[in-house]
C-alpha cells in the first residue's frame, strides 16, 4: 500500500525537494537549510528503498510501516540537521516570512537579520530626481563634468551666423547695444522663434541686423554651443557659417552696429570668453560641440569637442 503510493509520488517529491533547494540559493546565509532540504530528499529516498526491499523479500505489511518508522525516527534524531526550521524569529519572536523561514539558518526575522548582517540590507532604490532638482543641479554645477548633458534640456534656443567674405579675408560682426551680451563683438543671432527652423531663424536675425541677405540652405552648421548660467538659464545656440550674401550693410539699427573685420585682426577680448575657445577652429572649418558653464558674463568651466569637417549639410 506504502509502496504503491510512494512510489505514484516519488519523482514529484524529489523534483519538489530539490527545486526547492535550488531556489534557496538566493538566500544569503541559508546554506543549512538548502543541505536541510538534501537530507529531507535523501531520506525519502532511504525510505523508497526500504519499501522496495519488503516487497522484493516478500516481507509481511506491516514491515512498510516499520520502514516508516524507522526514517521518522532517523529523521527526528537527526532533526538539527533535517528540519533546522522555525515558525518565529529567535530574537524576537516575531513570525517569519516565508523567505525567511526557507532561507535564514538563523531563523531571524528580516529586522533583527539585517540588523547583525547589515552589510547585506539591500540598498534603497533612489527615488527619481523632479525635474525640478534636476534643474537645480544643472544650476549649482561648477564643472561642465558635474553635468548630465544627456538630460540637459535647454530654456532657449538661439543661432549665430558667421558671414565670411572670402575674396576680402573678412568675417561680418556686430557690436551688442542691448540686451545680453552688450557691449561685447559677435555673429548675427538671436532666438529661434516657435515656427521657424533654426536655418530660417539665422537667415532672419542676420537681415535685422545687418541689413544683408543670406539664403537658409546656404548655411553650414558648423558647431553647437551648451550654456549653463548660474541664474538656471539653459541656452542652446547653432553656429552657421555663410560665404555667400547680398543686400546693403546697414549703418546701425537699434540693438546692433554691424562691420566688417578682418580675420587676421579678431579682436578677442571684446566678445564673450568662450569665443576664444573655439572661433578660430571653426573658421578654418573644424566641426564641434561647446559646453559652457557661466555666472554671468565670467565662465567657470568649459569643454570643447571639435571633430573632422562634414559635409556641408545640416546635422
């Protein structure tokens, strides 16, 4: 009768007993537990095999029951090391989780565990920063590094346009009367506005200002600049260049006075810090992405990726 019924079972109580322990290696500081579950299985099989015995020496009934007894029995006597399992937390009395039953040879609660292992109390997940902190961070950064520009979301958006003439050696510049940057030496530019692109937005700021006509899809961008300023304004600016225009240069309008200026005569000292970093690569046709953190008109950090000259197309 015993025989028969073990014998219906067997493999789904081993395959149970031993998945189980394999599962209970997830568990750190479980490993009497996981060989508690091998005795269990090698008891059951001790068990089978006694079984088969009694039917195999044609041996009376009851003998099954006597085999049964007699595991039982090995079991209990061995019970330190078969069933090290406990319903409540030995500190504290507190009952334990299933996890903790199954895994902790000390049968301590998930508390009182992590309170002698506290090396192995799993981190906290961070919770998300609102954008925000994140915003706040980009503003307290000191170090272009100290960013992650990969987020980096700007507030504004703006262009530069570099006309260069060529034939004269000669790159058109403006002279801010307002606004930012006033006083300073720069291109044409200014904000891109909600429906243009940002070719289009060049094309227009350098007719306000200087009166001249230049194509947008004769524009080249050449580079991209990321300004950081410590009151968390976030700009982005696209440099074009142009070698080629026409339309009449305008004396002065009310926010710019335009010139011409020679390549060989940049005067520096007169345009924002970071013109310096970067402006002559460009000319020469050097591709580059600027990072730039400001308080200001003072730069406190910057960086500046160049790269091999591209095709004269929009990136």
């Amino acid at each position: 009768m015993l025989l028969n019924f073990v014998n219906q079972s067997f493999t789904f109580v081993m395959l149970l007993l031993l998945f189980t322990n394999f599962q209970q290696r997830k568990y750190k500081k479980g490993q009497k537990k996981r060989m508690a579950f091998l005795i269990l299985a090698s008891y059951y099989l001790l068990f089978f095999i006694l079984l088969i015995l009694v039917d195999t020496l044609s041996l009376p009934p009851w003998c099954e029951w006597v085999s049964l007894v007699l595991v039982i029995l090995l079991a209990v006597l061995t019970r330190k090391f078969s069933f090290p399992f406990k319903r409540k937390c030995v500190k504290c009395g507190k009952k334990l989780s299933f996890d903790q039953w199954l895994g902790c040879d000390e049968n301590l609660c998930e508390d009182c565990f992590y309170e002698k292992y506290p090396d192995l109390k799993p981190k906290e997940k961070e919770k998300p920063l609102t954008e925000e902190e994140i915003n706040e961070n980009f503003k307290n950064a000191d170090k272009v590094d100290d960013i992650d520009w990969d987020i980096w979301d700007p507030t504004e958006r703006c262009t530069l346009c570099y006309i260069i003439d060529k034939d004269r050696n000669e790159v058109l510049l403006i002279k801010k009367l307002r606004g930012m940057g006033e006083g300073y030496l720069n291109a044409p530019g200014g904000h891109i506005e909600d429906e243009e692109t940002n070719k289009e937005a060049a094309a227009r700021e350098v007719k306000e200002e200087t009166g001249l006509t230049v194509l947008p899809d004769s524009l080249i961008l050449r580079g991209r600049l990321h300004f950081q300023f410590k009151d968390g304004i976030r700009m982005l600016g696209y440099v074009f260049f142009s070698y080629s225009y026409s339309g009449a240069l305008l004396e002065k309008t009310d926010e710019t006075i335009p010139f011409w200026e020679s390549l060989d005569n940049l005067d520096y000292s007169s345009m924002w810090e970071d013109d310096r970093l970067w402006l002559e690569r460009a000319i020469k046709g050097d591709d580059f992405d600027g990072y730039f953190i400001f308080d200001d008109r003072k730069m406190i950090d910057s960086r500046i990726e160049f790269y091999p000259p591209s095709k004269e197309e929009d990136k």
